[in-house]
C-alpha cells in the first residue's frame, strides 16, 4: 500500500476533519470542465437537451428554441455555468405559452445583466454601476453606501450629482 506524506494532503485531511481513506476514494479521477463561457459550442445542445427534458417532465408542448432565443442564450455570461442553464431552460419551458422559447420566456433579463469587461469600461462607468448596486443594496440609504465603498457621504453625494444619480 502507497501512503502519502502529510504535506500531500489537503488541510481538512491534515486537521482530522476529513477521512483520508474517503479522499483518496473520491480523488481516483480529476477531469478539469472549462466553464459554459469557454464553450459556447456546447450552449445549443444542452439547451435543447434540457428543454426536451422539462417538456416531457412538465408534459409541455415546447418543441424549440426561436432563433433569437438561442442567439440570447448564446451572448449571456453564464457565471452559474451549466445549472444555471439548466434552470434556466426549465423556468422557460413552464413559462413558455408558444411552441418556441421566446427570448423574454428566458428571463435572462430579469436575472442579472449580461457581464461586462472591466477594460471595455470607463472609469466613470464603472463608479456608476457600483454606485447604483451599492444604493440599491442599501435601499438608498447614502451613508450605508457610502460606507461600503469606502467613501465618506460627502464624497458620495458629489460623485452621485456628477452621475446624475
């Protein structure tokens, strides 16, 4: 029998707060998935695999996704990977009152606003949107927000009037 070191553990293994018998069971074959935005070639077939999926198990009568409805589910960030999709797909199929996906049955709107780059932003339109979820965050209470950006209110107040927030 092979053992390894202490140090080729994990630190719950080292703490005693996992069974190392367990992770040498579970850790027998690592496959590393890039994430669903490092393969938007896979989005069409899931897609059409989990609303075939929840069309029999809701017994709907969704025979397809409409063009544009692919093309937003093919633009989207993805940021909870497949499960998001998948919920995505099911919510659809339930809210769905044609025989085709509509781009406003995917909610993707409602859900979070596609991302972003950084680098694509200016600084000014960064501040914004970090204002803006900071208020909404806090129900609008400007010292809250202030204090979470690690502003004072004054500061606050005047990068909002430049905003026009």
């Amino acid at each position: 029998m092979i053992s390894a070191t202490n140090n080729d553990l994990p630190a719950a293994c080292q703490a005693g707060q996992f069974r190392e018998d367990l992770l040498f069971r579970l850790n027998t074959v690592e496959i590393h998935l890039p994430a669903l935005r490092e393969r938007r070639e896979d989005i069409p077939a899931l897609a059409m695999h989990f609303l075939s999926h929840y069309a029999s198990r809701y017994r709907r009568q969704v025979h397809g996704l409409e063009h544009s409805a692919l093309q937003s589910l093919l633009q989207y960030s993805w940021p909870g990977n497949i499960r998001e999709l998948e919920h995505t797909l099911e919510r659809a199929v339930l809210m769905c009152r044609a025989d085709q996906i509509q781009p406003a049955d995917l909610g993707l709107g409602l859900q979070r606003p596609q991302a972003q780059n950084l680098e694509e932003l200016s600084l000014e339109s960064v501040e914004t949107i970090l204002i803006r979820k900071a208020l909404q965050r806090f129900q609008g209470n400007v010292t809250q927000a202030a204090e979470a950006l690690g502003l004072s209110r004054g500061a606050l107040y005047r990068r909002m009037e430049k905003y026009g927030l």
